[in-house]
C-alpha cells in the first residue's frame, strides 16, 4: 500500500474500532459486512474489467452454508465461517469457469443467469428453508469469548474486514493484480505478451467469490439468519451500485458507496416504503449519467485539479 | 386415455401449448433486446419493465378508461415505445461513446425505477385481466382442448416476428438500418439520419417489449413484478441463441419455451432452471451461441 493509504487506511481503523461506543453496532457490522462484500467486487469490477451481475449469489451460498453448519452440524463459529466462504469459492470456480467464456456484456448475462438458477435451487432445496430462510442461526463462541455479546462480535467482524481489506490491497499491488490491470486495459495486448488471460480472469473471479462469501458468512453470524434476498439479483443491482456510487478501481470507493447505501436504505425504509427501489435505481442512472468515477473517484479527481492549480 | 411415456397425452400436449406460449414470448423479447443491441450496442435490461409497463397500461387503460383490449394491443406498445423514445433522447444517447457496461448499468436503474413505481402505485399482487370475448373458449381438436386466446398468442407473436424480419431484411428502411448498424460514421455520411434510427430502432425495440406485454395481460396476472424474473430468462435466450440473426432469435426462443414445457412434465422440479443448465451446456460446447459469430 502506498503510504497516504496506509495513513487512512489506519485512521479508517481507529474510528472503527471506537464507532460502536456511538453507534449502533449491528448496524456498523452490516455496513462492514457490504463493505466487504463490494470491495470483493470492486476487485473483479473495477481492477480486471469484468462486471458479474450475480455476485449476491456467493453472498447468499455463504450465508446458508454457514447457518447450516453453525445451526444443524453445530459446528465451532470459525469451522463455520469457513465452510461458507470454502462453499462461494468452490461456486465461484464453478461459475467462473462458464463465465469467463464470455466477454463483456455476455459476461455479465451469463452470471445473471448462472446466478438466478442458483438462487432457484435454493428456493426448492430443503436446507434453505424456502422463503422463510434460516432463522434462529447461533454465533457461538470463539477463543472463549461469547459472540451472542453485540461488542464481542463487532471486533470479529471488524478484525475480518481488516484483515480481508489488507489481502485486496495486496492483491492490488501484486505482480497479479497489476496482470489483472493490463487485462482491464488491453485484454489482446495481455494476451500478446503470453500471459494466460483466462487463467488470470479466473483467478481473480474465485478470489471475489470467496470474499463476497467470507461477507455473506459473516453477515449470518451478525443477523443470525439466512434468507432468499441475499441470493436474490436485487443484492447483485446493489453491490454493484455501491462500487458505483463510491467509485470503481478505487481503494476505498466500494467502502464509502456501501456506506451511503446502507445508511440510507436504514433510514429510508420506514418513511418511503417501496420507493426505496424507485431511489435506488434513480442513483444508479444519476451515476452513470454524471457521477462515473463514484464518490471517492470525483473528490480524487477535485484534489488533484486544485493541486495542479497551486502549482501552475 | 392414451398415455405417452406415462403421461396423459392431453396434459402433455397442454403443457407443450404452454411452452409454445412462453416460447413466443421469449422470441418476441429476444427479438426486441437483439434489435436494439445491433444498433444501440446496448443489452436493454429495462426490456422487462417496459414489458410490463405494456401490461399494466393495458390494464389502467381499462379500468380507468374503459379502453379494450384491441385498442390497448395497438395503443399500450405505442406508448412503450415513446416511452423508449425519451429515454434515448434524454439519457441513452450520451452513453454510445463510452464501454457498453455503462448502458447495462443505466437500464438496470431504469427497470429498478420503473417496477418500484408501479409496486408503490399499484402493490405487488397481481391484478386480473379478463380475455376479450372474441378469443375466450377452446377449439376442440378432438384429442385435446386448445384455449383460443394461447393460439392467439402463438399466432401473433410469430406474425410480429415475421413482420419484423421482413421490415429489416427486405425493405429500404431495413436496408439502411442493416447499414447503420454495420458502419454508423459511412452511413451518416451518405446523408442518412443516423441519430434518427438509433432512436426509433430502441422505440420501436420496446415497443414489441410493450406489445408482448399487452398479449400476456390476460393470460397471467398483470403485478410489478411479471417482467423480472422473466427478463433473466431471456437473458439466457439471447446467450443461448446470440444475437446475430433474427430468425435465430425467434426459433431459440420457441424450441426453449418447448423444452421448458415438456420439463414441466417430465421432471417438474428442473423446469425453473433447465433454460439455464441448456445455457451452460452452450456455453461449454459453443460459446458464441448457436446461431452467434464470435466477434
């Protein structure tokens, strides 16, 4: 990481760490949960162009998994949690493998597709619970301490985000990530230096899969229950707006569009009922309309013009 | 009664009637999204909302205008598609420029708009559409019941179909599309209104969205949210199918919609999802689509 994201990215860590005595923690912990779950996507989006426009799926697989080995294997929370996100990745690989025959707007069709027939699956298979979801999922304890305590729980959740926020970043600013990059760029030219696109492509699908998965079980631990939304293409619309909203191919863009959407569908949902949608698409269209580089990427962009001015 | 692998002959040729139903949508809606992609480059994923913005217009001009079903059939598509017209001309058309996503993006929006709109004006359940007279009752064809109003359906999709190959295949206004769509900048240069043609092809693209809508009114409940889950399946038509011809468009979306029906039969449980496993079939075996050229 570059040392000015280092410097925020510790800021970031501090406030959080302190936010719970002020806010509401599972409301900061579901904010963490679809940060995490947009800077997945933010990986395959915004660094290696490919837009999957089914990730709520590796969400909702995770979230079941985990409920269901938490639930009925009563498994410990940490086997559990890695059930989930080992469960989104091997779906990822699976998904991956068929997307990744596509380019572009095919790409996303096909993850649509793939995505809606798992989430049929999952209205059919027993485990799901149907349209009732997963209720009553205990958290259990982890290295002796009882995560049932709101507190306990919010520095797991907190310690997971880090933890995977610094593995993207990595990722990023690896020799792999910059591959990913040129790919985003100039696939034929990726392809005419003798890298193995494909592979490469694949790789990084498997990756966010296996995040977005680490976020959906993380996300049952906090709720306590798994439902058919997560899994449904209303979360793959939103987590991709959030990575809009906040800016794509920026470090903390997906962080802050999560945030915003997140908060305001909390607020919102009591005061305009169904319109919430009606809001939602209507910031999907003023983004791409006038806002493309997002939050994060528009106040990047306002800096670096008034940098330049002084300078001249 | 005759039985077919175990099944009554009429309940299966009931249920390849309605997988031909189905399968005339599917044509009509992957015809439409495959027209506005070869000139707009664009996937139109408002294509189910404007869908069933068709619908439900169909149903408020009856109910609160007592408009019928025949003006409606003529009347709802129209305003679909000037629906379309503005939204080309106020957000669309400034999208041509940039990565083909962005237009994927800006529909997804549209669609969210749209269906959240009519679930706040009209709630989420369905609303019942009865058919006109003129088509109510079956023919009887001795070995089974056919419900007049789903022959219709079959027969107007197709004939929409036909006319909408004949129009770009064979007549001048076709020809000059076909052109646009190969080389815009050559055919603006040849003094053809290019701009112009962008915008009635995606009106006239969700107009048969809008018409597809109207034919399904009476057939199923008219809600919010009949367009949504629909569209996805189209999805995966137009993945299965490509979208390089219109003949290939129309015939996938049929022989899908047969396939679907008879799953419904044979393994009840798969019908949800067979159009998406035949997809990943495709995609491993050819993935440019049966009838698509990989570009």
């Amino acid at each position: 990481m570059s040392r000015r994201v280092s410097i925020a990215y510790l800021i970031g860590l501090g406030l959080l760490l302190l936010a719970p005595m002020f806010i509401y923690p599972i409301l900061v912990m579901k904010v963490l949960c679809f940060a995490l779950f947009a800077c997945a996507f933010n990986l395959l989006l915004g660094y290696t162009g490919l837009l999957s426009f089914g990730h709520a799926v590796f969400l909702g697989s995770a979230a079941y998994v985990t409920g269901h080995a938490l639930k009925v294997w009563e498994l410990p929370t940490l086997l559990g949690l890695l059930a989930g996100t080992g469960a989104a990745t091997l779906l990822g690989w699976a998904i991956g493998s068929l997307a990744i025959r596509r380019q572009g707007i095919y790409f996303a069709m096909v993850t649509l597709a793939l995505a809606q027939m798992v989430f049929f699956l999952f209205l059919q298979a027993p485990f799901t619970g149907g349209e009732d979801g997963l209720q009553g999922v205990p958290r259990g304890t982890l290295f002796g301490l009882d995560l049932a305590d709101d507190i306990n729980l919010y520095y797991l959740v907190l310690a997971i985000f880090a933890g995977s926020f610094w593995l993207i970043q990595r990722t990023i600013h690896s020799p792999f990530g910059q591959i990913l990059k040129a790919i985003r760029e100039n696939e034929p030219r990726a392809i005419s230096l003798g890298y193995d696109v494909a592979k490469y492509k694949l790789l990084a699908f498997v990756l966010s899969a296996g995040l977005a998965g680490l976020a959906g079980a993380t996300k049952t631990l906090v709720f306590k229950f798994a439902t058919l939304t997560d899994a449904h293409w209303h979360t793959s619309g939103e987590v991709v707006l959030m990575t809009l909203l906040g800016g794509m191919g920026t470090v903390f863009g997906p962080v802050v569009g999560a945030t915003v959407i997140v908060t305001l569908q909390n607020e919102l949902a009591d005061k305009v009922g169904s319109l919430v949608t009606v809001i939602m698409g209507a910031i999907f269209v003023i983004c791409v309309l006038a806002f493309r580089r997002g939050i994060v990427g528009e106040s990047l962009a306002l800096y670096q013009r008034m940098i330049g001015q002084k300078n001249r | 009664m005759t039985e077919i692998f175990g099944v009554p002959i009429q309940a299966l040729f009931g249920q390849l009637m309605l997988g031909l139903v189905n399968g005339s949508f599917y044509a009509v809606l992957s015809l439409g999204l495959a027209v506005i992609f070869g000139m707009l480059n664009i996937i139109n994923f408002a294509h189910g909302a404007l869908y069933m913005t068709g619908a439900m217009l169909a149903w408020i001009f009856l109910e609160y205008l007592g408009v019928g079903y025949w003006w409606s059939l003529v009347l709802a598509p129209i305003c679909v598609g000037l629906i379309g017209i503005v939204i080309e001309r106020l957000m669309l058309q400034w999208l041509y420029k940039l990565d083909h996503l962005y237009g994927l993006l800006l529909t997804f929006g549209l669609a969210l708009m749209i269906e959240g709109l009519f679930r706040d004006l009209y709630g989420v359940a369905g609303q019942p559409y009865s058919i006109p007279e003129e088509l109510s009752g079956a023919f009887n064809l001795g070995f089974m019941f056919l419900p007049k109003y789903r022959a219709w359906i079959v027969v107007a999709s197709l004939t929409v179909c036909l006319l909408t190959w004949y129009m770009i295949e064979k007549t001048r206004l076709g020809a000059y599309l076909r052109a646009a769509t190969e080389n815009p900048k050559l055919t603006q240069a040849f003094g053809i209104n290019v701009p112009l043609m962008v915008m009635l092809t995606y009106g006239f693209g969700v107009g048969l969205a809008g018409f597809a809508g109207v034919l399904a009114a009476p057939a199923s409940q008219v809600g919010p949210l009949m367009g949504s889950n629909l569209i996805i399946v189209v999805f995966a038509v137009v993945v299965i199918g490509g979208m390089g011809s219109i003949l290939g468009s129309v015939v996938t979306g049929l022989g899908l919609g047969i396939i679907e029906g008879m799953t419904k039969v044979f393994w009840p449980e798969a019908s949800a999802t067979v159009v998406f496993m035949i997809m990943a079939v495709v995609l491993m075996i050819r993935p440019a689509g049966l009838f698509g050229r990989e570009k």
